[in-house]
C-alpha cells in the first residue's frame, strides 16, 4: 500500500485562480463531475498562453516516461501536497493535488488543478513540482450549479448518462457573478434558451 501521511497543521498556501466580480464573465467547462458539479477556467487568452508555456517547461524537465526519475515525490506522501502527474501516455505532465491513497497498491487519487476533474495515479510516477511551476495560480475553479441544491438531490448523477455532458468544453457565462461555494447560473453563449441548470431541473436531472 501506498505510504501516506496527513497535512502539517500550516500547510504551504497556493494561489488558486478567482471567479471575477464582476455581472457576466466568459468561462470554459473543462471537467464535468456530475450534473451540478463541474471545474471551469476562465476564458483568458494571455493566462492560456501561460499555461501552455507551463506544459512546456513541465515536460522538458520531467521527460516523457523514458528519462530517469526527476525529483520523485517524497515519502510518505502527504495528503493535500501538490505534484506533477503524468498524462496518461506521458506525453505530457500536469498539477495535481493528492486527495489519498486507494485501495490498490500504489496509485493514490488525485485532483486537477488545472483543469478539473479526477484521477488514480500510480504514486511512483508522482513528482515535486518545482517552485517556478507553481507561480502561475492554479487555474481549474470548482463550481456547483446555482439552481440546484447538492445536499438535497436524489440521484447519483454521471456526467456521461445526463444532459451535464452537454456543457464539457462550451463557452459560458455567469449571472450574477458570485455567490457562496462558487455556485453559478450558467447559460451556453451560443443558446438564448434556458440557464443550463434550469434546464438540467426541468429535464427531471
């Protein structure tokens, strides 16, 4: 099993990027967890260069899968740590935070900061982030939609069984700007119909 090990209580803080003050903002859907819970970025065409320019500098210095361990994360492994994690075919690397270990051995659940969503990684191929990757705020923010309420739902939802997957990768706006947890009323840009989460209601999601 994975050796882990729980946060100090004064954890290093990171900057995580905000949702804006401001009545309506551009956002894309980047990850999409169940129909009323979904990871956004904001529609910056400078911070994505940035971003762009992280994966590059993230792979150059982790290589792809082939090059020896480069500052391999350290053990145990804290929960709640920040580390890079490699894509799937390790063409590439991206931040992650370490959510715990799972019930196989060694592979660990991990968040992406980034761009959202969930993963199980083998904890061998985790590495340190160094302190110029973590300059740029993290850029996946958590939302929840702002029609409907988690803690009363009845179903489980899955992204791949329900009208959420429609919103993966749309532009949208948020109206109005900001509320407690991030819960947003979302609209599609290219549809004058319904909010998104009024819509997901009525459709009985």
């Amino acid at each position: 099993m994975v050796a882990v090990a729980m946060p100090p209580p004064q954890a290093l803080p990171f900057v995580q990027a905000m949702l804006p003050s401001v009545a309506n903002f551009d956002v894309v859907v980047t990850s999409v967890a169940d129909a009323g819970h979904f990871f956004v970025q904001l529609h910056n065409d400078f911070m994505q260069r940035q971003l762009q320019d992280l994966h590059q500098n993230m792979l150059q210095c982790y290589g792809q899968g082939t090059a020896p361990l480069i500052l391999p994360l350290p053990q145990p492994i804290v929960v709640g740590s920040c580390c890079a994690a490699p894509a799937y075919t390790y063409n590439g690397w991206y931040r992650a935070q370490v959510l715990g270990p799972t019930a196989n051995p060694d592979e660990v659940e991990v968040k992406y900061l980034d761009y959202g969503g969930y993963g199980r990684i083998a904890a061998s191929s985790l590495r340190q982030l160094r302190a110029d990757f973590l300059t740029l705020p993290f850029q996946a923010i958590e939302c929840y939609l702002g029609e409907r309420d988690p803690s009363s739902r009845r179903h489980v939802f899955n992204c791949g069984q329900c009208g959420a997957g429609r919103l993966d990768n749309e532009f949208c706006v948020d109206c109005p700007c900001y509320r407690p947890q991030n819960r947003l009323a979302v609209f599609r840009t290219l549809s004058r119909a319904r909010a998104a989460g009024q819509s997901l209601l009525t459709e009985n999601w």
